[in-house]
C-alpha cells in the first residue's frame, strides 16, 4: 500500500523547490481593511462594485460549503478553470517533460492526450475491451517506471458507461503512480463517487466538475479532490488567482440550489430512457450503448450523412466516427423535452 510520502517522491524536483508566487491576498487573509496593497483600482468597476478586489486566491468559502456537500474536508479540495486546468497542474507538478509518460484508455475524453503533448510526455494508449472497460492486463503490462500517471474517465466520454469499479482498484493497488479518476459525469450515475476511497489511497486524484450537472459550464468551474498534501502541491503550481471573484459567487449561489441540480438530473434521466426507446425503433440504429451520463453513444448506418443532414436541420450532435472503436457512432447529449422530439422528427426524416 502506497504512502503519501512515497506519492510525493514523484513530485518533479523543480517543484518540489518551487517558491510560489506571493499575491497580496496571500498575505493578507482578512476581509475587512484599507486594501491599499494589490494596486487595484480603488474607486470601483464600471460593471460591478465588488470585482476591483481580486478574488481570494484559495477560494475558502467555495471549499468550505463544497467540503459539506461532498463530506470531505477543504484541504482536500483544488479548484480550477474547469476540470482541464485540474489536468494541466496534475502534468506541470508530476510528469517530467521529454522523459515521462501516461496511460490513457481510448476511447476517452481527448484533452488527457492533447494536454500531455503540450507537455512534451509520451502518450501510450491502451483501447478499452469490447465492453468498454479497462484492460487491466494490458494496463499492469504496459506502465513503466517512467509512467507517471494513469486517466479513468468514469462515467466515461464517449461511450457514457461506468468503468468497472474492481479493475479500478486493482491498478490502483499494482501502480504507483497517479491514478487519476475523471468523474465529471458521476452526478447522473448510480454509484458512489471514488472521493470515498480517497482515505485508502493517497495516489489517487478524482476529478469533478460544475459544467455537467451543476449547469454552470459557462463560468468555467473544476474541482479536484485528493491528499491534502497533494492539493497543498497543486496550489504552489496554478496561476495565483486562478477563479474569478464573479465565479466564486455564482458557485456559492448554485451550491445554495442543490434542490434545481437535482430536478434537472431526474429530467435529464427521465428524457434518456424515453430517447432510447425512441431510437430502437429506428431499423438504421444497431446499437445504442449503456450510458451512465447525460448523453447516449449510438452506432447506426451512415453516421457521417446523418450527421450532416442534422446540421443542415440546425440539431447539432458529435460525430465520434473517427474515435478509435467508435465508428459510425453519433454522440447525443440529452436535450429538453422539445429538443429531443425535434431531434426524434429529423432523424424520421433522414433514416428508417
């Protein structure tokens, strides 16, 4: 079993010795004074008395009100510009650039790949099996000493399933390394969050985000959840006010609305079922895969023109035919009521 101080041997020697940036509200944590420190403009905004200040750079009432809900600790809580800066900071602090590598499992959310390329890290891909599910043989044969990290997109994007729970924890046992679990679905599945296990092991990160369920992609919101050492590491590597003052607002106001998340969720999984019975009635569908999100993965004949007429109809979807084992496969995000009828009304006009 990993210890949190064998985890932080992996952290890359320049950050380990890193001096991070000092803000003014760094040093000063209080809220109420005579800010005359941080150079801001002293006489206000022209949108918004409040967003002269900086914003507090640890974000502590989010985390605070966050931690309740998640029956977790703030510590334990990294919050960034969305779940790919969570990404980008997990690379910049634990890969080396031009001598680490990382695991990915295609299909799966493409930005792991183009951020550990923008990091100059080896990128070694092992396909999901048949079942979309790790292929934990493969995965225990392929990692190396120079592997550094491991990403589990669960429920995973494209294909909308959970990754099976026990192949999880085996490489989480067998690896030491990072082993990060992207749950930014996990609302709409019927499954407990791997946040639990987070006590059990100290080389695990769970990400999250506010753009899914919470409705709030518009604001730019991520969370990541791990030992509060590593959290501790991270803060040292983002950007010194990396969540805006107007994001902090809105995440406490939608934090106060859990009630709307969760009409909205039962909606979103009410429209699925009856979309796929809907779907399997048309001859050109051969498969409509297990989702556990908030969107469907279906494979039909001709995936590419029906994808252009949908457009030509203004319904815009994905078109995953060029994902690796996702050909002729379409992606459909679970709209509202009428988006999903106007959807249903083309595609009698497209296929059969």
């Amino acid at each position: 079993m990993m210890k949190i101080e064998d985890v932080l041997e992996l952290v890359r020697p320049n950050i380990k010795q890193l001096t991070p940036y000092s803000s003014a509200r760094d040093e000063y944590k209080g809220e109420v004074g005579i800010f005359l420190d941080a150079n801001e403009n002293s006489f206000g905004s022209p949108i918004d008395p409040c967003v002269n200040r900086y914003p507090d750079p640890l974000q502590t009432q989010v985390k605070k009100k966050l931690a309740s809900i998640k029956n977790i600790y703030p510590d334990q809580i990294f919050l960034g510009n969305g779940s790919d800066e969570s990404i980008d900071v997990l690379l910049r602090t634990f890969c080396k650039p031009g001598q680490d590598e990382v695991i990915i499992l295609p299909p799966t959310y493409g930005m792991y790949e183009v951020a550990a390329k923008i990091h100059e890290l080896q990128v070694k891909k092992i396909l999901l099996d048949d079942t979309f599910q790790p292929d934990v043989t493969e995965i225990l044969n392929q990692f190396n000493s120079n592997t550094r990290m491991i990403f589990f997109c669960s429920p995973n994007n494209p294909t909308g399933n959970l990754m099976d729970y026990d192949r999880i924890k085996i490489v989480l046992e067998k690896f030491k390394g990072i082993v990060v679990v992207d749950e930014a679905y996990i609302d709409y599945a019927k499954s407990s969050s791997w946040i639990q296990e987070l006590k059990n092991y100290p080389h695990l990160v769970v990400l999250q985000t506010f753009s899914k369920a919470w409705g709030l992609a518009g604001i730019r919101a991520g969370m990541a959840f791990a030992h509060p050492q590593i959290i501790t590491i991270l803060n040292k590597v983002k950007m010194p006010y990396n969540v805006s003052s107007i994001t902090q607002k809105y995440l406490l106001e939608a934090m106060n609305n859990q009630a709307f998340v969760e009409f909205a969720i039962q909606q979103t999984i009410q429209e699925k079922t009856h979309l796929i019975q809907r779907l399997q009635q048309f001859k050109s569908v051969k498969t409509i895969y297990p989702s556990d999100a908030n969107f469907l993965l279906v494979k039909m004949n001709q995936a590419d023109e029906v994808y252009q007429q949908l457009i030509e109809k203004k319904i815009i979807i994905r078109n995953r035919s060029r994902v690796e084992k996702c050909n002729n496969c379409l992606r459909i995000t679970i709209g509202k009521p009428h988006e999903n009828k106007a959807l249903l009304e083309a595609l009698s006009q497209i296929i059969n």
